[in-house]
C-alpha cells in the first residue's frame, strides 16, 4: 500500500505572524486583513474537523452581496438563476442547457440515483465512497452492487467494469474519493469512463476537483462535451466556503440534464444564488481557500508521520489515517479533548478521516492527537 511522507515547508515571514504547535514547527496566522477578508471560523470548544467543511468563508466580497440580496428574499429564486447559468456554462465550457443548479451537490446526487432507478435497477459504487445516492436510492427500491477498493484504497476500476450487468442502471465514481482522498489516475479514471458510458450512465461526484493538485487533470465534463452518456456533479460547499447556502450544480448532455431537472425538490434559494454568482468572481478567496488547505494538510501529515501513523495522499480537503484502534474508540478520546472527527467508514473500522481546519484548530488537533498516542 503507497502511502504519502511528504511535508511541505511554510515560512511565516510570508504572512507576517506565526504560531508554534508542539512539535511542528511554524505555521502561518492570519493578518488582520486576512482575517476580515476571508472569514475564518472561530475556534469553538469542540473543533468540528468532521464534515469536510472549509473553515474559511463567506468571503467578504460574498458577505456583502448576500447584504445586498436581502430585499429579494420574498421572491422565488428561478428569476434569479439565468446570471449564475451564464456563468456556470462559460466555466465549464457548455450550453446552459447543460446545466442543472441544485440545492448543493448532494441532492444533486440523490435526484440523479432515484431518476435512473426508481423504477428497479442496480448503482455500481466503491465501499467506501460518499453514501448520498445509493442511500436516498436503496429507499427507493434500488440496489446496490458495492465494490470494495483496491490494494491502495482507490476505486477497483476493473472490477466495476466487470460488475456491470444488465440491471445496472448507474456506475458511481467520487474522484477525488470520499473518505479515502484518493485520485485515479488520468488515463485510467478518463479510459473508464468513456468505455463505461457505453453501456450505462457514468456519475462523476467532482465536489474535490478544485483541490487536485496534479497538472491538466482532466474534468469528466470533457466527455460530456463530447456527448457521453456522463452526468457530472460539482459544488460550492467546499474551496468556495458556501456549505451552509446549499448550492450546487451538475453537468450533462441535454437529454440527462432534462430528466434530473424534472426531478430536482429542493433547488436552492436567491442568497445562494448570489453568493455562488459572486463567489466565481472572487479569485483572490478562491487561491487563499486553496493555499490554506494545503497549508492545513501540511500540519495533518506532519502530527501522523511524527506519531507513526500510516496516512494517504490525499487529494482533498481531508485526510484518511490509520488510527490502529477502533474508530468510536478515537471519537471518543478526541471529543474529550475538544476535537470533533470523522465517523465509521465500514469496512475501514480502524481509520479516521479527519478535515482540514485554521491553524488555531490544527494546533489543537495536533496536540490532542498526540495526547492519544503517546
């Protein structure tokens, strides 16, 4: 199994202040501009590194244009969407008839697993990925062919191509994957796709593409463009902040985009339209979000190789760890220490995901963390 032992260096004279964490060395504060700029969340007694939520956002830019939108709170938001369509359509390089904006990717994922399968079929899906359509589909009657992950825990390409049968009315990929943080690589995750796409609709759940780190690394969008049967999803929960507005969106070919528009409930709201139509405008929030995550992963790493902790490279916003006992056992222990972590990934019971947050909260992780283990 590959696991990552990287570090990366930070200087704090780039940011002007600095913070020791035992064991750790410096690590970059937040300058008062920084801070009225970007919005970190404020260290609470129990840090939430759970949920994979960025722990900077609303920008300030954002905050106020949500202000701003207020007035508007007594419409229905479908007048308001066309701008943010225009937007999304230019960023991703299609018509906006490919475009389906939704109350975050979520429900995103769970109206395209229901459209698809409501009436009788199967979902190929990895174990352990992120649940939110096989679980909303099972209600629904569908099931689901799980395939466990690989030797390296990234998705068993192979064996969900062989898994594909005719019930199967959906292969399911979150690439970057959640728990794991893993990435496949490109030729291999793009190869799948497109002789997939041949015989049953592929779901790419691209809520982490922003934070890949590798060069040119393709969105399924491409294949999208080129008329693949590929639906693919994207959000502003994670690099952009906006977790709490609900708003995503997904991009397909014209006829797919039609049939999950008819069934998309909850859409979103005009303060999240807004925001969202903002937020593609704030570069300078979008490179600090990703600056600070890596920086943040950085002090994740640090703390686990320091303690002998086997990690992956992650791709993400979070880091997958083997925690060498019971996950509940380790949520328990860290809650007392004020750390919120995340929950079981069956089979994965002797791993903890855990996500990035402001060096105020990486400090205490580190701290309690080695409190656990040494």
């Amino acid at each position: 199994m590959k696991f990552n032992r990287r570090q990366w260096l930070r200087s704090a004279a780039l940011t002007g202040g600095a913070s020791l964490i035992s064991g750790l060395g410096i690590i970059p504060k937040l300058s008062a501009e920084e801070i009225a700029k970007f919005n970190p969340r404020p260290l609470e007694d129990l840090a939430r590194l759970s949920s994979n939520e960025n722990p900077y956002g609303p920008s300030k830019k954002v905050r106020d244009r949500l202000f701003k939108s207020f007035d508007d709170g007594c419409r229905y938001p479908y007048s308001y969407q066309n701008e943010l369509l225009d937007k999304l359509a230019e960023r991703e390089g299609v018509p906006k008839d490919h475009i389906v904006i939704t109350g975050g990717s979520t429900e995103a994922l769970k109206v395209a697993g229901i459209t698809f399968t409501r009436n009788g079929g199967e979902i190929i899906a990895s174990k352990p990925t992120f649940l939110a359509m096989m679980s909303y589909a099972q209600m629904w009657g569908a099931e689901v062919n799980w395939v466990d992950v690989d030797e390296n825990l990234q998705h068993d390409l192979d064996g969900m191509q062989k898994a594909i049968n005719p019930s199967t009315k959906m292969v399911f990929l979150c690439n970057p994957n959640n728990p794991t943080g893993t990435l496949l690589s490109a030729d291999d995750f793009e190869k799948f796709c497109r002789e997939t796409s041949k015989h049953t609709t592929v779901f790419s759940d691209e809520a982490y593409f922003e934070f890949i780190d590798e060069p040119n690394y393709p969105s399924m969008v491409k294949l999208v463009k080129e008329g693949e049967n590929i639906i693919v999803s994207r959000t502003f929960s994670k690099v952009f902040g906006l977790a709490g507005l609900r708003i995503g969106y997904i991009v397909a070919r014209p006829d797919l985009a039609h049939k999950i528009r008819e069934n998309v409930v909850a859409f979103t709201n005009v303060l999240a339209l807004e925001a969202a139509k903002e937020a593609l405008d704030d570069k300078e929030f979008f490179e600090f979000s990703l600056n600070k995550n890596k920086e943040a992963k950085s002090t994740i790493y640090h703390t686990l190789d320091d303690l002998g902790l086997r990690h992956l490279e992650s791709h993400t916003n979070f880091v997958f760890f083997e925690s060498g006992m019971h996950i509940d056992k380790l949520v328990d222990q860290m809650k007392d220490k004020g750390v919120l972590i995340g929950r079981e990934f069956p089979p994965f019971s002797n791993w903890c995901r855990i996500s990035t947050g402001t060096p105020e909260e990486m400090e205490r992780f580190d701290k309690a963390l080695r409190s656990v283990y040494t």
